[in-house]
C-alpha cells in the first residue's frame, strides 16, 4: 500500500511536514509512505494551460496521487482558511470533474499552526474542498495548536494526546484504504 503525504506549508522547517514525518512513524513497515515536496513548482491555475500535455508540476502531481492508495494531507492555517498553494494545487488536481485522480481516493486531513486552534478552520475547509472533488474523506482530526512548542529539537510531535489522535487517523485512513483496495479486487 503507497500513502503520498502533502504537506500545504512551503516553508522549510514547516510544522505541518513534522507533522507528516511524524506520522509516518505510525504507518506500518508495510506501507510506503511519501512525502510530496512538489507544491511551490505548481503554477497558478489557469483553464487555457491546462491542455495535454499538462505543466510538468501539474503532471508530476496528478501522477503521484494516482499512484497513491490513500493521501494524508497536512495544512496550516492562512487567514482562517487554506493555504493558497494548497487550494491552488488541489484546483489542478480536480481536473477533469469525471476522472481526476482524488476521485473516491480515501483522504485524512491533520494541521498545525502556530495559534491556539490548530487550524481547525483550514482542516474543515480542506474536507469541504476534497468532498467537492469526490475524494473520500476519513473522520479524524488533529489539530495542533501553538506547534512551535509541541515538536522536539528533532522535528517529532511530543504531545500524547495529539499522537494518540494521529494514531486514530492514521488507522482510519489504513483502513479506509484497505476496504477501496478489497473492493477494487
């Protein structure tokens, strides 16, 4: 099983990306985790560029989440919604309506920020974006607020709580994942 984790954050030392490197210590030895790092090279979206063949961010994008059995995305939060990279991506990805490649692709939303909330707002908003492009999206939440004070020196997530929620999302999205690949069988 491959899980492709996109991180809505391009900021280097990104809390969201810890976030996501966190997590992939919760996947089994089984799974092939892989962190997207392709977000800041996907141009604007604009209708008349997206022809055949596509931009080649676009096309590596679209690529790495067909060959992917599940998506974990990470997102902060930017004026109480998501990052524009992000969207824009996603505003790629959901083209064509029919057949885009997050169709009935089981999806987790997790965040981070740096205020009290954990971008809460962002997650719904993420949900509500990735329901409208027919992914589907696992229940779970994890919300990490005040991020600068729940990592480690070494990147990882030190707050048990939140583990134990990333945890449940993480075996929510497995398990979604595995009744879309028993079904596809």
């Amino acid at each position: 099983m491959k899980v492709l984790a996109i991180s809505g954050s391009l900021r280097r030392d990104s809390y969201n990306t810890k976030l996501l490197r966190t997590a992939e210590e919760l996947f089994p030895s089984g799974v092939d985790f892989v962190l997207y790092e392709g977000l800041k090279a996907v141009p604007p979206y604009d209708e008349e560029d997206d022809v055949q063949p596509a931009p080649a961010a676009v096309a590596a994008l679209r690529s790495a989440i067909a060959a992917a059995d599940a998506i974990l995305f990470a997102t902060p939060e930017y004026n109480s919604s998501v990052p524009g990279s992000l969207k824009n991506a996603l505003d790629w990805v959901s083209r064509p309506p029919a057949t885009n490649p997050l169709r009935n692709k089981p999806v987790a939303v997790v965040g981070a920020s740096t205020g009290a909330f954990g971008a809460v707002w962002a997650q719904a908003e993420l949900r509500k974006v990735l329901a409208a492009i027919g992914a589907r999206v696992v229940d779970g939440e994890v919300a990490v607020g005040h991020a600068p004070t729940r990592f480690d020196e070494a990147g990882r997530l030190e707050d048990e709580p939140l583990q134990e929620q990333l945890q449940e999302t993480v075996e929510a999205l497995l398990a979604e994942a595995g009744a879309r690949s028993l079904v596809a069988a």
